[in-house]
C-alpha cells in the first residue's frame, strides 16, 4: 500500500483537496477530525488536558476556544498540550493505516496540518502540499469567521513557510488556480501512482 501524506498552511484548500482524494476511492484519514474526537465528550485527551487547564473543560469535553486563547497567552504551554495529543493522533493513525492494509487499499492518505513540522513525513511514501499564492490564502482566511490578523499572524508562525513546504513536496497542487485544476491534479497524482504500484508489483 502506497501511503501519501497531505498538507499545507492554513487557508490552502486542504480539506477540500483531501475530499477529492476520497472522491476517487482513496481512504483519508482526517487528523484535524481525529483531534475533535479526542477533545470531544469522552475522548481520551479530555482528562489530561483537564489536569493541565480544568478551565479549557466544560461538560466532558474541551473548550478548543478556551484552549487556543490559553495558548495564544503562553506560547510555553503548547509543547505540554502537543506531548498529550500528538501521541493520541498518531495512535488513531496507525489503526487507520492497519484497517485500510487489511482492507486491501492500494493507496491511503492521511491529512496532518504540522506533517512536515512533526516530522510525520518520515512515515508516508509521498508528501502532498497543497498551495496557493499568499493574497488567496490571506483573503480565504480572513473571510472565516472570528478570525483576525492576529491570529492568523499566530497560526502561521506555527507552521512551516509555504516556500519550504512546496520544495520538501513530492506533489504539489495549486489551489489558486481552482476546484477544476485541482480536480486534474488529483487525478494526475493517483495516475502517476498508480504506474509506481504497477512497477513495484513487476
């Protein structure tokens, strides 16, 4: 099984990209969704980072909201709450990979924002960055609800350049350029994948 790893910076288009990856039968695995269970009602982040910040928990669950302004107040604290959830994330991760081995897949993605900034790419065979020029990224991010140039300001001094991500990428897809190219780019990847699987097999 070919394991691809997607990324790229806030406001990129790579939830979207990754549907479309889904769209044409490949299996995603969402880290973003997986960090929402575990912060969710239940989830197995909700007691340690209870014991860390009981103010960023409300009715068994994590206020994500209490818990960026936390951080977004002490830059310091963010390694504490990363050493409890990354580990959790990953877990759900390799039973994702394992299920979709087991179910035959040939090709399996997994969308991680920090993939590159974790280190995450040593464990795929592929590394997707999905890109768009810096005025397209700013205008979608600020468009989003409740958010301002400052926390985008915050957000992307989290993540890696744009510039280092596109030269670390073996693919790379340009959002900017719309839904429809984005559409060929997909379908470029898993043509040219597709002849690597079809290699390694001969």
């Amino acid at each position: 099984m070919i394991t691809l790893g997607l990324t790229g910076s806030i406001g990129m288009g790579k939830s979207t990209t990754a549907a479309m990856f889904a769209r044409r039968g490949v299996a995603v695995h969402d880290a973003d969704a997986a960090v929402h269970r575990l912060y969710g009602r239940g989830g197995a982040a909700v007691a340690p980072v209870g014991a860390l910040h009981p103010e960023a928990v409300a009715e068994g669950a994590v206020d994500r909201a209490v818990l960026a302004s936390i951080v977004q107040r002490d830059r310091s604290r963010l390694a504490a709450l990363e050493a409890i959830v990354h580990p959790l994330v990953r877990e759900e991760e390799t039973r994702f990979l394992a299920g979709a081995r087991a179910a035959g897949r040939r090709i399996a993605l997994v969308d991680v924002p920090l993939l590159l900034e974790t280190g995450a790419e040593r464990r795929v065979d592929a590394v997707i960055v999905v890109s768009a020029a810096p005025e397209i990224q700013h205008a979608r991010v600020l468009g989003r609800p409740d958010m301002t140039e400052e926390r985008f300001e915050a957000i992307l001094a989290r993540q890696m350049p744009d510039a280092e991500k596109r030269r670390r990428a073996h693919f790379i897809i340009d959002t900017g350029r719309g839904l429809a190219a984005a559409e060929r780019a997909v379908a470029d990847i898993l043509t040219a994948l597709a002849a690597t699987a079809a290699g390694r097999a001969g």
